[in-house]
C-alpha cells in the first residue's frame, strides 16, 4: 500500500523490476567475503582477551612461532604506536590492544598458519600474562564513586565546570529551549519515568571476513564485506600507517551490516600478518566473536518527564539520558539527545546525556543509532498522557506532530516532513479499527531518523550495444543497485534492465562515503543522476554530430535525440545508435557524477502493533503489524517495504528477546543465536508497509533515506500493545516473558 | 555580508548562551572567524562536527560555502547513522 | 594426520574430496568441493545459512562431519535450477524481492524446496514453522514467507 503526494510520473522510478544482482544471490554464486580463497592463502586467527578488565603484562609469542604450519604472528607491538589524541586512537587500540585490554573478546594477537587448525593450535599456544583489574560492567558500576576508570585520559567534554579528574564518561551534551519550570507551570499533568535497556547486537548474518593479500611491492588488496571500502582503506591505512595509495579495497557482497560494518575489526591485521608471512591471509570470525568483539548497541538509562496541558499540548520536557558506548566514548548520547524530543512541538525543553565507558565490546552503529530507545521512552510517555487526558493516542500525537517550518531541537526550521501524513496512514488503514481477540491489545508509536548526505561518486558507461554500466562507490545491503539502475533509467530513458548497476572498488570510482545513515539511495543516487544529466547533454552533442546540426536543436526524449530544428524532419537517435557511432563521433560514452549530497531529508514513521500476552506463561507474540514511513520518493518500492519490514523484525527482537548477558567476571554469557534469540520468521505476522510519499525537495527525485526510520517505533508500539493487552507498563528492556510475567502477577502492573 | 547565525543550544557555551548573533562573512568559513573574534573559542566549537542549515538545506561540510547578505544560518551537531 | 576420502553424489553428480576427520561437511563442501553456496552464520546449528540435503533430510551442514557424507546424496543451493531454468522457489524469491543482502537466502531456499518437498501446500502457519531454522535478519521475513507461497502455487499448477 502506498500513500503518494501528488508527483510527476515517472517511466521506471516506483516501478519493481527484479533486482540485477538477484541472480547470483539465489542461484548461490553471489561472492561473499568468505567464499574468496586466493593461492598460498593462510588462515588467521585472533587471540582473544578471558578478562574484561587488565593489565597486559607481556605476550610471549615463540612457541606459537615454532609450530607446524605458522607463517607469522602479530601483536600490538607490529603497529605504530598511537596516543589517545589521535583522532583514529579508539579503533587503532580496538582492533589490537596495546597495554591494556578493556572488555572479554578484546583482540591481543592474531596468527596465520596454512590451516585454520593449525592457527587456532598457534592462537592457543599464545601465552599472555594479564594483571585483571576490577571491571566495571554497566553504567550504574562505571558511575558509581571509586569505581574503576577505564582510560586515564578521558576528561569529560561538555563537563560544567570543567573536569579536572578522568573518569568514565567522555562527554555531556545539553540542549534547551523556553524556560522549563515556567513550561511545567503551565502543565496540567506531569508525567516522570524511568528506563532501562540492554546492549543488544545488529546480527547480521554474516560474519566478519577478509581476505588480504600484500605483496612485495608494499602494496595490499583487501577483499571484505563492509558497508564502505573507502573508510576499510583509511582506517587500515591510519592503523597501519600506510599511505591510502597502498591499500585497494575490492568490496565483496555484504551479508548485512545495519551499522554493525560502518567500521573495522580484521582487515589491518589481515594486511599485517600478510606483510609478515608474504602470502595472502584470509580471516572469518566465528559468531561467537562477532558476538564477543563487534558492535553492540549501547545500553542506556534513561529518565524523562513531560508535562502536558490538559487539551494534550505539551508544554514541557525534560530528559536525562545515559548511553554506555562500551569499552570506548560513543556518540549514542549525542544522538539521544537530538532525538528524544525532536517528534514534537515542545516550547519548553531541556536534555542533557552523557557516554559512559563500561568493560563491553565497544559499541557500533546500529540502524538509527540511539533513537529506538529515546522513542521507547517518549512514546510509551505520550500514551499515558493520552490515557491520563482521555485523548486518543493518535490525536494526541497528530496534535503535538512537527510539521514544515517549525523548529527541530537543534532550532532550524524543519523542511517538508512528513510526519502528520504517516499518521494520518495509520488512521486510515483498516488494521487502525479492526477487532482484537481476547489477550490481544494494541501499541500505536512514531519514529524519527535524521538520515545524511555525505560524498558519492558514480560513473556512468555507455557500452557499444547501448546498454549502460553505472558504477558507483556504495556497498548495496539491501538493493540500493536497482534503485541506482532504476534513476539511472529514468534519465538515460533505457530500460532498467539493460543498465548493469556495480559497485565499483577504491581504484574504480571515485571517494564514497560509508553506506550509513540511510544515505545511498539518498547520496550515491543524486551522484547516479548528475552523472547521467552530464551523460545526455554528451548525447545531445553527438546526436547534433550524427544529425549535421546544433545541439541547441537536440531534445532528449524518452531515451531519443529528438530534432527540434527547423531544417524539415531528421529521424531520431536512440542510444543504441549513438553508441554505434561513438567511434566517430568523440570516442567512448563516459561520465562521471561527484558530489557532497546537502539536504538529507528527516524520516518519519508511524507503527501499529497487535500483541497478545500468555497470561499463564507471559509470552507476548506480535500478531498483527502496521508500519508507516515517508520514503520521500519510493525508487524501488519493494526493497523500501524490505527495509522497513526488516526494521520491524528487528525492533520486535530488541523489545522482546534481545540482551547482552554477563556473568559476574564480565564473561558474555550468550554469545550464540541459541542464548541470543533473534526473530524467526515464527514469532512474527507479515508486517504491512505503507509507504507514505511526501517528496525530499532537495533531492531530483524526492528521495529521503529510509534504511533506518523503520527500526524506531517498533519498542515502543509492542510497550503499548502490551500495556493495552495487561495493563502492564514494561519500562525495562527486553520485555521477556519472565519480566511480563512479573509484571502481570506480582508488581502490581510495572516491571518495577 | 551580514548574516544572522542561530547556534543550537549545546553550542551556545562559548558564545556567553546566545542563540543569534549577527555576523559578517562571504562563506561560512569566513563567517566561522569572524564569530571567533566576536566570542573567542566559539571558531573551534564550529569548526568540526557541526553542520548548517541554509534555506533548509542541511549542509554537512559547509566551510566553503557561499552565504547571501541578510542569510539566516543556523549550527547544528554533525549526525551520524547505521 | 592422514585425511579421509569421501564418495558421494553432491546435486546429481558423483563427488569426491579429501577432509580432515573433524571437518565439518560445511566446511568440506564449500573449501574442498568448492560449493560456496551455503554459508557458515553461527557454526552451532542456528541458523540456518548452511542448510543441505543429505540423504532427504534438511539439515545444518556446519553439525555434520564430513566423514559422514560416504556414500551420502547431497543437494545444495547450486543444484537447486536445472539449467537455465530457476526452481520456482528461486524465481518467486526474485520476483518477490525476498532478498536483501541474500546470505541467508541460499538456506531459505534449501529448507523452503525441502519444506514443498514434504508439504506441497502449506499454510502461512506452516511455511513459517517450517522455516523457523532459518534465520534472516534483513527482511522481517515477510516477501520469503510470500515468494514460498507463491512458489508453492507455481509448483501446484504446473
């Protein structure tokens, strides 16, 4: 279902063409990183920390060195040495400690031998003598007075007055607006509460896997699955101290990222230990490492409170946010921050947040990085207000909804939005009246994202048949390259499926920024159309060549040269026979698009939820699902409704299911699919996308992003389900059956 | 060029908690500097990890760009995504 | 360590490779029969991506010893077109865009092709059941749930 401002028709944009690289993917021939084996390839393996917190003592490494099979081992002494300055320090001491280890799973060695057994027997031979230090595991260990502190130069940034001691959090971010106590004043009803939710993992189902291969030359090629080979290239020449030049970085297919691939693990110590060994290594990490080591999302803690008149207006707002970044300083606190009251016309706010380390995996993005808990806060919130107020829930939001022109709270004027048309989808749609069954209760909730701009390239080719090959520097996670191809056909005026839509490696196209932020759709397909428009005007000219005439008599038409002149009638020229002729006209058909994307257009979505709650047992299943989002301009609508379906699975696993478990020595106690239980496809409905089309202005075809909008209602719309099921209201992630439960029979309907 | 600057509120420190400020500069680099003269240490609050938006256009890394007498720029926090 | 020779019959054809005692079938297939098609997502049997079928049972490639593959019939996502021709799983997987990244893809295509195999008509109930060993965390399952389905109508009418 798809809910469309008024726009111009387009010939292939909004259509859905079967995607290029569909083929290969279920015919089992796609390439993914791990299925790359090179000649005199060797295995690497990491060597991980037991601790969560300590000291390394020394890393002795010469039986590993002896064995059969080792061609090369690695510590953190093989990298230059970084201060903490430097703005690349936190991942170079990420990726291979130095001195100290600051989570279970911290890499302090890695070896390659030519089998895999033979580089675990080596990895285990490893000895490293650690002197464990205390830990401090959550936000409540990390702030409380004596506790351990993890980095001794960490001064707190945005402290007032300013730090003078280190200590666990590395910055504070404050906004405001209008006055808050005069905004409580003027409330009817306030409301304060508290959260608290776990780190929870992206889990992708691919883990991490490269291959490098240096050579004697100096220079390496890293074969890897990522969301951004161009930063894979910077960050392992930054850990390495290489220049850019000697690193090429050949993107294989990306078996899901979600922001957990926006940054590195492997790859300079697969180019390290390459360098070591002269031969190719290849590296794949287990689960259980990808669980261990990579990017979680942070938990937090949360309190906010809101005051609202008793027409619904809310008139004030106040949040204390805590978001742990794991082993290193986070950015969720920032992001929190510029989300938690951005949904709503509050005249009255104050925010302030703070990043904590704690001994965890240091966190990574994942999918609209912070705002799914702000929003499980806010919008459980405004659904008391509602209930308290006896005002529909949508009314309230729709009352309280930004709209074009009023201020974010960052103060600017927001542009056109979308929001109030994504509520008014939900409104409209029969699920909004439709019966619920016994146990059953519904959760309605919105979201917002930013999404981002950034650097893209592309390059466009026209091929001697006529057909095209656009290349572009994105990594495709969920069918960007159709939505490239399509654009690309859209202009060129050619059928989708004679454009061969690539990604291109680093020496193939120019810089692109990290497919994040739900920007390649966005970035890379303003850079696909600018290259094409420079593409047309070629054709013009050598059409105008071909004709014995002006270009200023050419039209581009539906994929012809169209002769406008007055000199009678002159047949046009298809691409095809342009490219025929383009030996003789200027040579090859080339052209190139190069941009910094300005005006990322703001995602909104809007979220309905059916639960039912298992009064014996306090098993929530999510049987009936809704979700609106402003895609701005769907490109390929199915891969749009993909994006915001696996959203919503996703978000469903984050509120039911999904939490990082350690036991009392900081040991991950889960670090499987079994004890780490993402949605199957039997814990969930199909999930009803409604795309909402209220076109991005800055963007040719009204594009925003909509990669990550859609994992952001989802908690807070099975809370509210739940509370409308129980009369129960979960504050505390994940709201397993055992918390549901509890809240059910003992807590006299909150989960404490 | 005169330019109106609105500061987002976590960048109103330096500026002694102004939200606007009139300003001169020809780009946003220029009127970067002349901010800093204005309310010393408020240039490098600006100068990395802070977007602009111009007429509604979010800008990212605006050093270089142009900026019309009577514009009205407002700084925000760089975002990121997953 | 001397290594074990294995005969079998891997989608139709005869096979042979070396592997080590303690290699997995996994491991076996895709290092040394060069089927990279299934794909290692946990190694512990959980989800799905190595999906095979031995001997007319579905099961996780990665629990399996490749030893035990002697004399064994295998099917992988490689023998799943004839030809040219897709399955109608694979076709429906396409037309349906019941992909995203499409590593988990060649797994949900083993256990949906084994899932008709036993049960030509399902219900959504039983497609999502029968697919519960499969893990795919692009696309909230939904367009696989539809394309097996639809392929399930295809293979019907035909």
């Amino acid at each position: 279902m798809t809910v469309t401002e008024s726009k111009p028709r387009y010939k292939y944009v909004g259509t859905r063409p079967v995607r290029h690289d569909g083929l290969e993917k279920v015919t089992g021939r796609a390439r993914f990183a791990a299925d790359l084996n090179l000649s005199g390839q060797l295995h690497g393996i990491v060597v991980r920390s037991p601790h969560a917190h300590a000291r390394i003592v020394s890393i002795d490494t010469s039986k590993a060195e002896a064995m059969d099979g080792v061609k090369a081992v690695i510590t953190g002494d093989d990298f230059p040495a970084v201060d903490p300055s430097n703005r690349n320090y936190d991942m170079c001491v990420n990726i291979m400690a130095r001195h100290k280890v600051f989570y279970e799973g911290h890499a302090v060695a890695a070896v390659a031998a030519s089998t895999r057994d033979q580089a675990r027997a080596a990895a285990a031979a490893i000895e490293v003598a650690y002197e464990v230090l205390p830990a401090a595991m959550t936000i409540d260990e990390a702030l409380a007075p004596g506790a351990p502190v993890l980095h001794d130069h960490m001064m707190t940034k945005g402290a007032d007055p300013p730090a003078t001691e280190p200590s666990n959090v590395s910055d504070i971010t404050r906004f405001a607006a209008g006055d808050l106590d005069a905004g409580f004043a003027e409330a009817d009803l306030v409301i304060e509460r508290e959260y608290t939710t776990k780190p929870v993992h992206q889990g992708y189902i691919e883990p991490h896997a490269c291959v490098a291969d240096t050579g004697q030359d100096g220079h390496t090629t890293i074969w890897c699955s990522s969301q951004g080979h161009f930063n894979v290239r910077s960050s392992s020449a930054a850990m390495l101290g290489w220049e850019n030049t000697r690193i090429r970085v050949i993107p294989a297919e990306i078996g899901g990222g979600f922001g957990g691939k926006t940054t590195i693990y492997l790859e300079p110590l697969a180019v390290a230990l390459s360098a070591k060994a002269g031969r190719p290594v290849k590296m794949v990490m287990t689960r259980d490492e990808v669980f261990r080591a990579t990017g979680p999302a942070p938990g937090t803690k949360l309190k906010v409170k809101l005051g609202a008149r008793r027409d619904g207006t809310l008139v004030a707002g106040d949040a204390y946010l805590i978001y742990s970044g794991g082993a290193y300083a986070g950015s969720g606190g920032l992001l929190g921050a510029m989300t938690v009251f951005e949904s709503y016309n509050i005249a009255n706010f104050g925010v302030e947040s703070l990043n904590v380390v704690v001994n965890t995996a240091r966190s990574a993005a994942y999918r609209a990085p912070a705002a799914p808990l702000t929003a499980f806060a806010i919008e459980t919130m405004l659904d008391e207000i509602a209930t308290e107020l006896g005002i529909d829930a949508l009314d309230l939001r729709l009352a309280n909804a930004v709209a074009e022109g009023d201020p974010s709270t960052m103060g600017f004027p927001f542009a056109r939005i979308g929001f109030t048309e994504c509520l008014e989808a939900v409104r409209d749609h029969p699920h909004y009246s439709a019966p619920l069954g016994p146990n059953q209760g519904r959760g309605l909730a919105a979201g917002y994202w930013f999404n981002i701009g950034e650097s893209s390239s592309a390059t466009v080719n026209l091929n001697e048949d006529g057909t095209a090959t656009v290349v572009t520097g994105s990594p495709d996670i969920g069918g960007s390259r159709a939505s490239m191809a399509l654009m690309a056909a859209e202009e060129l005026g050619i059928d989708p499926l004679d454009i061969r839509p690539v990604v291109g490696d680093t020496e193939a196209v120019g810089f692109t920024d990290v497919t994040e932020g739900s920007r390649a759709t966005f970035a890379t397909g303003m850079a696909v159309v600018e290259a094409c428009r420079t593409m047309v005007a070629e054709l013009r000219g050598r059409a105008a060549k071909m004709m014995g005439t002006d270009i200023d008599d050419i039209d581009w038409v539906d994929g012809q040269a169209v002769y406008t002149g007055s000199d009678g009638d002159k047949a046009p020229l298809s691409v095809a026979a342009i490219c025929a002729k383009a030996k003789r006209t200027g040579g090859p058909l080339t052209a190139t698009g190069s941009l910094e994307a300005h005006g990322a257009g703001p995602g909104f979505a809007v979220h309905l939820c059916d639960v039912e709650v298992d009064p014996e047992t306090g098993v929530v299943r999510v049987v009936r699902y809704t979700a609106s989002q402003d895609a701005g301009t769907a490109i390929h609508p199915s891969y749009v409704e993909g994006q915001i379906q696996g959203g919503v699975a996703q978000g469903v696993g984050w509120a039911l299911n999904e939490e990082y478990i350690y036991d009392s020595d900081g040991v991950m106690e889960n670090p499987g699919f079994l004890d780490y239980r993402v949605p199957v496809a039997s814990d969930l409905p199909m999930i009803d996308a409604v795309i909402v089309e209220v076109p991005n202005p800055a963007h040719p075809y009204g594009v925003r992003g909509v990669g990550e909008t859609g994992i952001v209602p989802p908690i807070p719309a099975v809370a509210n389900a739940i509370n409308d099921a129980t009369g129960c209201r979960l504050r505390n992630l994940p709201m397993s059956p055992v918390r549901v439960l509890e809240a059910i029979t003992a807590n006299g309907g909150s989960d404490g | 060029m005169a330019v109106r600057v609105h500061l987002s509120s976590n960048l109103r420190g330096p500026a002694g908690g102004l939200a606007e400020i009139e300003a001169q500069g020809a780009t946003v680099g220029a009127l970067i500097e002349d901010l800093d003269r204005r309310h010393p240490g408020l240039g490098d609050a600006l100068r990395s990890g802070v977007s602009v938006v111009i007429d509604g256009l979010l800008i990212a890394h605006p050093e270089y760009e142009p900026l019309a007498d009577g514009a009205l720029v407002y700084f925000v926090p760089q975002t990121a995504g997953g | 360590m001397s290594r074990v020779h294995v005969t079998c019959t891997i989608n139709g054809d005869p096979a042979e490779f070396l592997c080590d005692g303690g290699q997995t079938l996994l491991d076996a297939l895709r290092d040394e029969a060069g089927l990279t098609g299934a794909k290692e997502g946990c190694g512990t049997g959980d989800c799905g991506a190595c999906s095979v079928v031995m001997d007319g049972r579905l099961l996780c490639s990665c629990l399996v010893l490749a030893p035990e593959a002697e004399g064994a019939t295998i099917s992988t996502v490689e023998g799943m077109a004839a030809g040219d021709d897709l399955h109608p799983l694979q076709q429906c997987f396409l037309e349906g865009a019941a992909l995203q990244c499409g590593v988990c893809t060649p797994g949900f295509l083993v256990a949906a092709k084994a899932l008709l195999d036993r049960n030509p008509d399902p219900t959504e109930t039983e497609v999502r059941y029968g697919l519960a060993g499969n893990l795919c965390r692009c696309t909230g399952y939904d367009k696989i749930v539809r394309s097996v389905l639809a392929a399930a109508q295809t293979v019907n009418e035909s």
